[in-house]
C-alpha cells in the first residue's frame, strides 16, 4: 500500500462556522493537487458537522466518516444514530470501538463486533479501533489483548472488503507519548497475522493504521515502518493549518 490513509479524528471539536474556516485553511496551505496520489484523507467529524463537511468536500477529495453509530436500522433508541441515517448524509465511514467510547460510554468488544457486521452489511467501511491499556502492555499482555479484542469482532463477519483496523494503544492517546515505530510496527505485524489468517485471500489487503500522539514531528517515521498504512490523529488534527502541516511532512 503506498498511499497512507490519514484520518483526522475530531472527537467533539469544531462548530459550522469553525469547520469552514478550518477546511479554507487546509485547502489554501495544501492544495489537492500535491497530496491527491500520495495520502487519502478521511475527517472523523461529529454527526453535528457530517452534512457541513459533505458538502464542503463534495468536489474535493477526501471523504466524510461518523464517528460511531448503532447497529439497529431504526427504534426506540433515544439519542442514537443508525446507518441508514449515515447514508443520508452521504457517508460511508465510520469510526468503532475507539477507546474513549469503550471507556466512558461502555462499549464493549460484542458491542463493537455487532457494529462493526451491520456496518460491513450496509457497505459501510468500519474503521477499527483496538489497542491495549498501559497496565496490559506493562503486564506482557499487549499480543493477547489485540487478538480478544479481533476475534470478537471476526467471530461477527465473514468479510474483510471495507474493513480498516487502527491501532491504538490507549496510553498514547492524548499524552504526547506516541509508540515508538518499532512498538507499532510490531502489533501491526501481529495484527496482519491474525487478519490474514483469518481471511487469507484478501486479508493482505485491509488498511492498518496507527493512533496515538502522531504529529507532524513523528508522522514520517511511523509512515516508513512496511506494517502502517496510515494514521489515525486527534490532537494533531483539530486545526487546518496543522493537520496540513502533518499531511505535508509525508509528501
Ligand atoms: P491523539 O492524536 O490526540 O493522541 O488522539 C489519538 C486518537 O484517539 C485518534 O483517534
């Protein structure tokens, strides 16, 4: 895979006025012509901000996802959002399992497994988020913990088109302290192994990305290990001109 994918996750950033005035600056300092055939670009954005940013990307490239949703078509379910809904809206991407969700919101691996089938059914593509805590890491545990949580999700599917699978090792997100390249690229070896032993004939083919503290400063060495397809950035993506600053450091 020689284009990197780069997904700008905004968690709960950003308003109208404040994502228009982001993408006018991300386009001025990064025009699409110098990224087009090296990066794809995905914006995680909240559901407030889907049709602003549809529409803003509509006739540049770069592509819209949610940032969760239920796997329920429709019902009495106060406060969420389905897919059918999603599609609407002109995205077919969405962020699951992302820690925070699993932290604060009580996601678990059967939640995110369930989600993640109804996504794939829908022709959605699911972006996966696993990753250890420090606690699991510091105990030996990380290999374990990456495999529970991708065999919940491979016991739901029996497809991998579509499929993206980001690595998150939940003690870098947010600390400024990104894995070190060999660290990502390890699991990233190891993610591979079980993807493609579980779907030997495409699973060559799915997207693994790294989270976690990536920034404009780390980005190229991460990008160099063969094992990462791309990067999954929070902090790193909130302004326009950053995230272009980030984009421009790997072309
Ligand atoms: P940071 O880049 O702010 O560490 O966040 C990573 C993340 O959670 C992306 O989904």
């Amino acid at each position: 895979m020689n284009k990197k994918l780069l997904v700008a996750n905004w968690k709960m950033h950003h308003t109208r006025i404040s994502a228009e005035n982001y993408f006018a600056n991300f386009f001025a300092a990064l025009p699409a012509k110098l990224w087009a055939d090296r990066v794809e670009l995905v914006f995680a954005v909240p559901y407030t901000l889907l049709a602003t940013v549809s529409t803003i990307l509509k006739d540049k490239l770069g592509a819209v996802a949610a940032q969760n949703m239920h796997w329920l078509d429709k019902g009495a379910y106060t406060g969420e959002v389905s897919l059918p809904m999603l599609a609407d809206l002109g995205v077919g991407k969405v962020v699951l399992g992302h820690s925070e969700r699993r932290q604060y919101y009580g996601e678990s691996d059967e939640s995110v497994a369930l989600k993640v089938k109804a996504a794939l059914q829908a022709g959605f593509s699911p972006i996966v988020c696993i990753g250890e805590i420090l606690g699991e890491r510091q105990a030996g545990k990380t290999s374990e913990v990456i495999a529970g949580q991708l065999a919940a999700v491979f016991a739901q599917i029996s497809t991998c088109k579509q499929l993206i699978i980001a690595y998150e090792p939940v003690w870098a997100i947010g600390t400024g302290l990104a894995a070190t390249s060999e660290q990502a690229q390890e699991v990233h070896q190891l993610i591979r192994q079980i993807v493609t032993k579980k779907f030997p004939e495409d699973g060559s083919e799915v997207p693994l990305i790294y989270g976690g503290s990536v920034t404009s400063a780390n980005i190229a060495e991460l990008m160099q290990q063969a094992a990462i397809d791309g990067a999954l950035v929070g902090g790193a993506s909130l302004s326009g001109d950053g995230f272009a600053e980030l984009v421009n450091s790997l072309l």
